[in-house]
C-alpha cells in the first residue's frame, strides 16, 4: 500500500492534478485530495493503485503532491 499527500501550502491550484487524476483529485474552489482528511494544509490518502497518483506528482508544477 502506498500513501499520497498533497500540500495546500505549497498549491498553486492550477488543477493539473484533477485533470490527470480526477478520480484522486478535485476542484470545489479549492483543490482537494478527494476522501483525505487535512491538518495544517496537508492531506493524505492511503491508496492501492499508485498509477493515477504518480502522474499526477509527476504533473505538479511546484511539487505539492508526493507518492511514498
């Protein structure tokens, strides 16, 4: 199992990731790493399937979105 986090800090909510991810991420004016909860402006998601959240880190401009 693998674990995706995503920076609030750090977005510059250009919705990249929910373009390439949508079934990770989404846009409800402001973007969010769908069923993860936040603390501090940082989500994270435990995931199965890593392929969805890996382009989408690999998409992000500014680094806000990291696969472990």
């Amino acid at each position: 199992m693998a674990k995706i986090t995503h920076n609030r800090n750090k977005c510059i909510h250009c919705g990249v990731c929910v373009s390439v991810s949508p079934d990770l991420f989404e846009d409800n004016g402001e973007i969010t790493l769908k069923n993860a909860e936040y603390k501090d402006g940082i989500g994270s998601l435990e995931i199965e399937d890593t392929e969805s959240a890996k382009a989408a880190e690999d998409a992000c401009p500014v680094l806000a979105i990291e696969v472990k």
